[in-house]
C-alpha cells in the first residue's frame, strides 16, 4: 500500500477531497475513514463534517452508500 500524505494541506484540506482519497482504496465506514485521513495527516473530521460531506458527495454521484445488508459492524 502506498503511503499517503496531506503535506502542504494539513489541517485545511477540504474534507471531499480527504475522504475521497480514503475511500479510493475502497468501501469504508465512518470511524475508518476518519481514521485513515486522521493517518493521511488531513484535518480533524468531526461526525458533522464527515457525514455532511459524504452527503454532498452522493447527491453529486461521487460516492454511493451501501444496504444496510451490506454493512459491516
């Protein structure tokens, strides 16, 4: 896995761009996402910010929510 870094943005990249960098690798859940851009060196995601920009991100068609079935605990 390639490391990934937000050097030069840090604390204010915009959160789209730091939770879609996370979720190239593939589907993720919330506390992961946050977790890996917490890794990546991006800003601080609250759940507000996370989830209003996934939001955002879905009525643009950029990311896709999963069934409830398909959800991993």
């Amino acid at each position: 896995m390639a490391t990934r870094s937000m050097d030069g943005f840090g604390r204010y990249a915009d959160p789209a761009l730091v939770i879609m960098t996370s979720l190239a690798e593939g589907p993720k859940h919330g506390y992961a996402i946050i977790k890996d851009v917490q890794a990546m060196g991006g800003p601080k995601l609250g759940p507000g910010t996370l989830y209003g920009a996934l939001e955002r991100l879905e009525q643009r068609g950029l990311v896709e929510a999963l069934p409830v079935e398909d959800r991993r605990r």
